[in-house]
C-alpha cells in the first residue's frame, strides 16, 4: 500500500472491532464553547439532510461514541466535518481535561493549519502517536453546531460508528496530508514575533481565567512553564498589574 493507505488501515465495524485569523487555540479545556452554541445547520449538508462526521480517539473497538462529560454542562459526542481535524485529537500535548490543539483555517478556505508555537512541535506530539479516527453518517436532527467553530458538532445522544481507520503513526499521518494538499504548518521559525505575541496573550488569558498561579503542577501549566515560558511570564506580569 502506498500514501494514506499505508498509514491507516480502513475498519468496517459492523465487520470487526472497532494575526492569525480562524485560530482554533483549544489551548486549555473546551468549557466556555457551549456558550456559542446555535441550532440553526451550517455547513457541510448533503441533499438529504445527513453528513460525514470524523471522531479521533486513542481507544480501539469503539463501535458506538457515547456522549462523555468533559468540562461542560452534560455529556456530548465531539465530533468533526474534517478527518485533518479528528487526527489533531489523537496528539494531545497535555492531560484532560486540558487540550491542546492549536489549528485554525486561513480566511476562506477549509483547510487546516497546524500552529507550531515552539520549534518541531507537531513532530515532538504526534511522532508515534497511533490511535482511530471513526467515521459516523449523523441525520441533521442528531448534531448541533459550533457558532465559532464551524467545522465542529456535537450531539447528545450516541452516533453509531460506520467506519474506522487505524492510524499506525500520526506525524506519518500528517505528513501525507501536508502532501496531499489538506493540511497546512505553520511553522515556528516562519511566525513573526507579533504572531507570537497573539498566541502567547491567548494562553496567558486563559491561565489567567483558570487562576493556575495556585495549581502550577497541573499538566497545563506545566506545559506552558516548559514550551512557552514566555505566555507564563506575560500571565506573571498580568497579575503584576494587578496588585500594583
């Protein structure tokens, strides 16, 4: 087998066990997304009403997703339109329920890009990393959109799994989709300082909202001391600012 065919290897499960505009930064957990929920049906709609989604998981022999809580209101299925997007999730550079996930889209255009915000990032995550992308066909009444994520469902109640492809190595993987044109990197040693700038404020917002000066040891955290010390520095001063 050659190209992606080589890198996953397709399951039935019926048959076997199964200023960067567009950023998605998902640099910590995904609680303040519910918030941008609508119900109305946005992209990616077949005639018939129904759609292709994409669910990445390191958990084989998944044959029906089951909503699970995360950090939101009640369990939902996470669910994607790109399988590009769904094999970001196999490569979780910190332990739930922190994510961290920064890709987003150039204006226009549907295709992903993978920021790297310190040098061989993507390498360093997904090197070796295998796990499943499903596939599930969801009716328009099972999903609910993200307001600002539109590639992004979610839905309620299980989604039985059609299909299943093995990924035996994800940075392989990624590579391929670079490749084949649907995937992009944006490239440590390409961003400019005031692209950087913008990150390091987006994760030292965050720190800042979940006030992780008192749990410094969290996986979170932790990341940010020893990748981007300088987002932790900005979040230092931010509370500087504060008390003076």
């Amino acid at each position: 087998m050659n190209g992606l065919n080589a890198l996953i290897s397709l399951q039935y499960t019926k048959a076997s066990p199964v200023d960067e505009d567009g950023n998605t930064l998902y640099a910590g957990s995904r609680k303040n997304a519910i918030d941008h929920l609508e119900t109305a049906y946005v992209n990616d709609v077949r005639g018939d009403y129904h759609m292709t989604l994409y669910h990445g998981s390191n958990t084989a022999n998944i044959k029906v997703l089951e909503p699970n809580q995360a950090d939101h209101d009640r369990p939902y299925v996470y669910m994607t339109t790109i399988d590009v997007v769904a094999a970001f999730y196999l490569c979780n550079a910190v332990e739930r329920p922190y994510y961290w996930f920064p890709y987003g889209f150039e204006s226009g255009s549907n295709i992903p890009i993978y920021h790297e915000l310190y040098p061989n990032a993507l390498k360093e995550v997904s090197e070796g990393v295998s796990g499943y992308i499903y596939e599930v066909f969801a009716e328009e009444d099972q999903v609910i959109p993200f307001k600002n994520i539109p590639c992004a469902r979610l839905a309620t109640e299980s989604v039985e799994v059609t299909k299943c492809a093995r990924v035996e190595n994800a940075y392989e993987l990624f590579m391929e989709y670079v490749k084949q044109g649907k995937m992009k990197i944006g490239h440590f040693e390409d961003k400019t300082k005031q692209q950087l700038e913008w990150w390091y404020s987006c994760c030292a917002e965050y720190l800042k909202e979940k006030n992780m000066i008192e749990t410094p040891e969290c996986s979170y955290a932790l990341f940010i001391k020893e990748k981007l010390p300088q987002a932790w520095e900005k979040y230092e001063r931010m509370l500087g600012n504060e008390q003076n």
